[in-house]
C-alpha cells in the first residue's frame, strides 16, 4: 500500500474550506450549519471517486463502504463554533486516503465514515452514540442547541442524502486517527501517539435560584445573588475534590448563563454546565458526590434555591489489544523511538464504538498542545507520519 501523501494534504486543506473562518486555518463548521452540510456532499463525492458505495443515516452520519466485511476507519467532519482545521477532519480525510491506497494496491477492504455532531451541538458524541445503538433517533430528535433549534430540524438539511441505516455487523473494527488536542507529545518531541484507554465524562448542569433585585439600591449583605453561588460553589469545589482527584482529573464550567443577564440587576438565576472527566469509573462517581454535596451547601449557606439536570455521560473505555499492537508496531516501523502508549484525556466517537466493535486509537501531536482554537495546527510531516502509521496497520490487521 502506498498513501499519496500529496493526494492527502489536498483533501485535507479542501476540507478546511468548508466554514473557513478567515483566521488562520480556523474552521466554523457546526453540525447540522449550511457548511457542515456542504462539506458532507463534498466527502461523498470524493468516497465514490474512490469507489465506495457512499451511505448516510438518518442521523446524518456519512460513510463510504467498501465490500463486507471491513475494518472501518475515520472519525467526525463537524467542528467547535470557533474550531481548528483538524479535530476530527485530519481522521475522516486519513481514513479516505488509507481506503484509496488499500483499494489501489489490492489490499484489505476498508470503509471511512465521518461522524455527525461530535462536537455537541446538541450532546455528547450524538452520531456515533445514535449509531452504536446507545440512544435511539427519536429519543435525541427533541434536543435543542443554545439557540433554540431542534436536532429534528437540523437534521431536514441532510434529508436528500439519507440512505438507511448502516449495519455494525459489516465491520470487523474501528481505528481513529486523531490529533492529540494536549501538549504532551509536541512538548516530548515525539510524533506517534498509540492510545491505550480513552477517559470517562460526565456532564451536568446547575441551577443556582436567588432573587432579582435593583443593583444599586440593594445592600450586600441582604443580596441573593445567583452569581455569587456560582463563583463561591467554583471555589468550594476545587478544595473539596483536592483528595479525590489525580493529576490527570479535570472538571471544567463551560457555559454559564444569567438571568435577567443585565448590568443593573442582581442576578436572580445562574445555570451552568459542569464536565468532569477521568479513567476511573469510581472516582468519577465520587467526584459526583462531592459536586452535588459543594452545590448543596452553598446554596444553603446563601440562601439560594438549586437544580441539579440529568447527568450525561461515558464510561472509561480500553482500546482492543489487537489493533493497538498493529498501531503499536506500525508507529515503531515509521518513527523509530519517537512514539509512545497514552490515555486519551478527550472523548471521541471511539468510546461510542466500542460499545458493539474493537477499537483503537492514533494520535499526532498538536502544536503547542491547542487545540478547539483557530490557532490548532500540526506539522505536515507529522500528518503525513500518522496517516502512513494508519496504513501499514490496516495491512498488518489484513495479512
């Protein structure tokens, strides 16, 4: 098998054109938005040129089959609303060359797909997750982004396209090449990362319930301010998790809203969306408890009312031993003492996945560790490095 890396990077950089943001290679393709739909017929056109029966579900998440049974390769083509040109985009692109190249050289079946809603527009992991049989299209269908819109009605955009739905049984497993979206192979020097586990996540949201008053005219000291429950809960927490925690833990408020949102009056409601993540089911679940436990008495202490939302999550997930040692072997045949084993701090849709298949993980580095910016970006070479580490693994797995 011989990957055209030209071929590659051309694809690569057409693909960022869709959603472009105009600062550097920036990208703002949403799920579902005018060029997330764009960027999808785009990616069909190029798996038939490629002579894959091109294939969408309801759900809207995109393949390119080969003949059954293959192994299946990719990851997703939406991005954050200010994104990097890479997150996800570098393994649906890999994964199309590394089927052109296999099909070209008479090598081993491999199918691509591009996951849908990845990025959470609205949920975590919403293609791959309606896909492996977790949640079901009519139980997500109702879901809203910050804007108000349904998955229901986003998804007509894509309507033309649907094919059916796309077995699992046709697969023999799933590998996703993806950028690091950390620090740590960049600041090592390194070029290959084999994934071992990918991390658990849970995902909350909160309701701090004060009482909205005049700005000026209401003392501090009779104040119930849903504000201040937020920024005193954030400091709580971070003290009552320092014994539970490892380094590798992290917790993160993401969106935070305020009511009425206006420079004159006390806040009366905050909510928020709190994420936690780590590899250990238990520890996840006593950070859970010390969440719900900080939440509860700083809304007692201040007075406020509070609403815990339906915790979301995913459990901790290890990567199937026999590809990982293909991708293992492969990274040591194309760079020699300059790859290591690694955890996957970031969901991927590979943890839906492995729900009904064997998978496995491969990560390049990211410059400087960034990664859901505009400033995201990865060497050429490295690019090039881990689409041919996904190649000779895809002809190790099929000799």
């Amino acid at each position: 098998m011989k990957i055209d890396s030209a071929r590659f990077l051309a694809d690569l950089h057409e693909l960022r054109s869709f959603g472009a943001s105009g600062v550097g290679k920036g990208v703002m393709r949403p799920a579902f938005s005018e060029a997330d739909i764009a960027a999808r017929r785009w990616l069909a056109g190029r798996m038939e040129e490629a002579g894959l029966r091109v294939a969408m579900d309801a759900m809207g998440n995109l393949f390119g089959l080969a003949e059954a049974p293959s192994l299946l390769l990719g990851s997703h083509a939406d991005s954050q609303p200010e994104g990097g040109w890479l997150d996800g985009a570098l393994g649906v692109v890999a994964a199309l060359e590394v089927a052109r190249a296999s099909r070209e050289a008479g090598g081993p079946a491999v199918s691509v797909v591009a996951f849908q809603d990845e990025e959470g527009r609205f949920g975590i992991t919403t293609g791959s997750d309606v896909w492996s049989g977790n949640l079901t299209q009519k139980a997500v269908d109702p879901l809203r982004d910050h804007a108000g819109v349904s998955l229901e009605e986003a998804r007509r955009g894509l309507a033309d396209m649907v094919t059916g739905p796309v077995a699992l049984a046709q697969f023999s497993g799933y590998i996703e090449l993806h950028i690091e979206q950390g620090p740590s192979l960049d600041a090592a020097g390194e070029q290959i990362g084999v994934v071992s586990d990918i991390v658990g996540i849970r995902d909350m949201q909160i309701t701090f319930g004060g009482q909205q008053n005049h700005a000026g005219t209401t003392p501090m000291a009779l104040r119930r301010d849903a504000f201040q429950g937020v920024a005193a809960f954030t400091t709580q927490l971070e003290d009552a998790l320092r014994n539970i925690v490892t380094p590798q833990s992290v917790w993160t408020i993401g969106h935070l809203e305020l009511h009425p949102n206006a420079t004159s009056i006390v806040p009366g409601k905050a909510r928020l969306t709190l994420q936690w993540r780590d590899g250990d089911t238990e520890r996840l679940a006593r950070m859970e408890a010390e969440i719900r436990q900080t939440a509860q008495a700083v809304a007692q202490e201040r007075g406020l009312t509070l609403t815990f939302g339906e915790m979301r999550g995913l459990e901790p997930v290890a990567m199937d031993r026999r590809l990982r040692e293909a991708l293992e072997m492969a990274a040591e045949d194309v760079a020699p003492g300059k790859w290591r084993l690694m955890s996957s701090g970031a969901l991927h849709d590979a943890t839906n996945v492995a729900r009904q298949l064997p998978v496995a993980m491969l990560f390049v580095p990211s410059i400087n560790g960034i990664s859901h910016d505009f400033a995201e970006d990865t060497d050429e070479a490295d690019l090039v490095a881990g689409v041919e580490v996904l190649a000779r693994a895809v002809t190790t797995l099929g000799a």
